[in-house]
C-alpha cells in the first residue's frame, strides 16, 4: 500500500516536472507544416532556446521554387518568443523573403511580419523574430493568408445573398471544388444580354493579397449601395482557381506543378495540353463567351512589389461605347484616396506576358478588355487589401454605368 503511494507520488512529480520544462521553452513537436495553411516537406531542427531553424522545400516540378512559409505552433507557444532561421537551398530565381509574413492567434485577425533581411539582400537565408506570445496557439503564413476553407467560409456566407449563384464546376485534382460566384440582380428589369459582364480571378494561390481584394469586390458588390451595379452587370467571381496549394504552400502551382497563369491556351480549352484546373476554368469561360452574355472584361488578380498595380489590354468598348481609357484610370484615382493603386496603365504586345497568361490569352481569343490586376506587396494588412478592392470595383461601376 505504502509502496503504491510512493510510486503514484513519484508519478505525479515526474507529470510536474515534465509539464513545467515544456511550458519553459518551445520543442520542435509543437510545429506542425500541415494543415489548411502548410508548407510540404519542411524541415524543423531545434539551435537553441526557442530559435528553430527551418528548412523550406519546393513546389511540385519546379525545384527553384520554394513552398512558401505557413505552419502552426499547435500548443504551448504562451509565454515564449520565437526566432526562426529559415532556409531554401533550390536557387534565388524566387526568393520565399519576396514578400512580408503574417501571424495571427485564431487564423482570422493578422498582424504582419517584416523579414530581418529581405530577398534583395538574402534571398536564401532569413529570419523572422516574434515577440513573447500571449496565447498557446499561433498560425503563421505568407502575405495575408487565406485557406482554402476560409473560401468556403466566404462562399457560404456570401450565398444567403438573393443575387449569389454558386457555381461548382469541378473539382481540383486533390477534390476541392472549383467555385464560380456569378453575382447580379435576379430581376430582369434590365435582360441579361444587356448588363456589363466582368470576371474576376485569382490564378496563383499563394497570392493572397490579391485574394483579399477580391474579397473587397464582392463585399461592395452585395452592399446596399451597389444596389444600380447589380442590376446593370454580371460579375463572375473566382477567389481561387487553383484551391490545392494554400494546404502545401504551393505559390504559382497546381499539383502538377503547373504555373497557373501560364496554361492558358489562346487556341482553345484542351484536355490534354492543359493542367488539369486550367483547362476546366478555359472550358467553363468559353462557355460563358459563348452565352447570350459574354464576359465584357476579365481581372486576372496578382501580387507583386508596390502597391495594387492594375495593367489594362483594351478591349472594343473601351474608346467606342465608353469614354477613353483615360477616364477609366481618372475615376479609377479619384476613389483611390488612401493611395492603394497606381494610376491605371495600359499594357499591349511588347509588355504583356503573352497568350498563355489570363490577361494575353483571353484577349486574344476573345478581344476582350483583359486587366492585370498587380501589387499590393506593401499592403500589409487585410483591410488594405479589402479596401483596394472597394475602390477597383466602384471605378468599375461608375466607368461602365447604365448598361450596353
Ligand atoms: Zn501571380
């Protein structure tokens, strides 16, 4: 009996003392790289107390690019710093520093994360320094991050919405559904054939930033005051087309290893000379274009350096039903008044990425107004972004008032 107690006792110390050592310091098994928002094949080793070093692999096919940054501390992060080397050994053609990080308590509310270095000066090497966390849980991920899930949030959310059709029209190679919003009034008091058309879309799923702004078009689209718009036009809307990569930090990529804005094919959709997600959206676009009402611009949605930097390939209406280009970007800079965008610009032949991208291809197939909708590097928070995409969207509605 008495052995019994001593041995429960030394038992209970023993859980005490294990207990305390681990609220002391972060361990290697409190990260996990897999989750909604993960980074597939990364290395983790412990130096010193809580500084980890982090080893990133690369995307599917193209062993240049490195996954992005996205991972959890899963428990016991409250009361610790953290500082992380990080590491990629594939080559400086795209640097994983590129653009800022971004880390959060419940996955919804971000604070953004500058890197020590910087991708000019250490493309290869970098760090990240935290300060002492206040709760056990942390989600780290790269620009503003957005999940696969959390775009099922906004879907279903966004649905209850009388003018929000959701279409599925397939389904990613590792079975996420491939969603199209279309979004107008379902009063025909103005016939379908006869509203504006614009299509928006996220190509590469490491870009959240641009997701965001996304997030911003269609948060005005349903807003009471763009009540005129929704009569007026049909927005088709793709908050990301390749749903696959946010859980493997893929950047550009599908599971093929495909650059998502380079497998457009300016000759028409095909099976087997596409990647898998780019030829179901070529095929579900063309036959948007063959309807009774095709789509009359197309926003392919990116980030790069800068803030939003939208690039405008002129389709017919542009100049001829509608004023000229010009205006467009005049109006565009007059709602812009916290300066989240450039002055529009117009991008043709020499400085396009060509047919293969969702701006070039489009518009050679179809002569269609085709955007490249860029930057927003250095918007480093979630209502940036968002609000960026306020403004884009009612330029939009005030160039392309009343209807065709
Ligand atoms: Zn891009």
């Amino acid at each position: 009996m008495k052995t019994l107690r001593i041995t429960a006792l030394i038992l209970f110390l023993l859980a005490t003392m294990t207990a305390l050592v681990r609220a002391g310091e972060l361990e290697v098994g409190d990260f996990t790289f897999a989750g909604p928002l993960g980074s597939d094949g990364t290395r983790i080793e412990k130096v010193a107390k809580n500084h980890f070093r982090v080893t990133l692999a690369h995307a599917p096919n193209h062993p240049e690019w490195p996954n992005k940054l996205n991972f959890q501390i899963v428990r016991n992060a409250k009361g610790n710093d953290l500082c992380l080397e990080v590491l990629f050994d594939g080559g400086k053609s795209m640097a994983f520093n590129e653009y800022f990080q971004s880390w959060s308590y419940d996955g919804k509310t971000w604070q953004p994360m500058q890197w020590e270095k910087g991708y000019k000066q250490s493309p290869q090497q970098d760090w990240l320094t935290f300060p002492v966390f206040e709760r056990d849980r942390v989600f780290i991920g790269t620009q503003v991050p957005m999940s696969f899930e959390e775009v099922e949030e906004l879907i279903q959310r966004w649905k209850k919405h009388p003018a929000v059709k959701v279409h599925v029209i397939g389904k990613s190679l590792e079975g996420r559904s491939l969603y199209r919003l279309e979004i107008t009034d379902p009063a025909r008091k103005i016939p379908r054939e006869k509203r504006w058309v614009h299509y928006f879309a996220n190509q590469h799923p490491g870009e959240h930033n641009s997701q965001w702004r996304i997030v911003g078009m269609v948060d005005w689209i349903l807003s009471n005051e763009a009540a005129q718009f929704r009569r007026n036009s049909i927005c088709h809307v793709v908050l990301m087309m390749s749903p696959d990569g946010p859980s493997h930090g893929w950047y550009r990529v599908n599971a093929e290893g495909v650059d998502m804005n380079r497998s457009y094919r300016a000759a028409g959709s095909d099976k087997k000379e596409q990647a898998h997600e780019a030829f179901l959206w070529q095929k579900d676009l063309e036959t948007l274009m063959a309807s009774a009402s095709p789509v009359t611009t197309i926003w392919s949605c990116h980030t790069w350096s800068g803030i939003v930097e939208p690039l405008l390939t002129p389709g017919p209406e542009i100049g001829s039903r509608l004023p000229p280009w010009t205006e467009f970007a005049r109006i565009m800079q007059a709602h812009d008044t916290r300066s989240l965008i450039k002055p529009l610009k117009l991008r043709t032949g020499a400085t396009s990425y060509g047919s293969t991208t969702w701006t070039g291809g489009p518009h050679a197939q179809f002569g269609i107004t085709a955007i490249l909708c860029e930057g927003a590097a250095t918007l480093f928070t979630k209502e940036e972004n968002v609000e960026s995409g306020k403004v884009l969207i009612k330029a939009i509605a005030d160039y392309y008032s009343g209807h065709k």
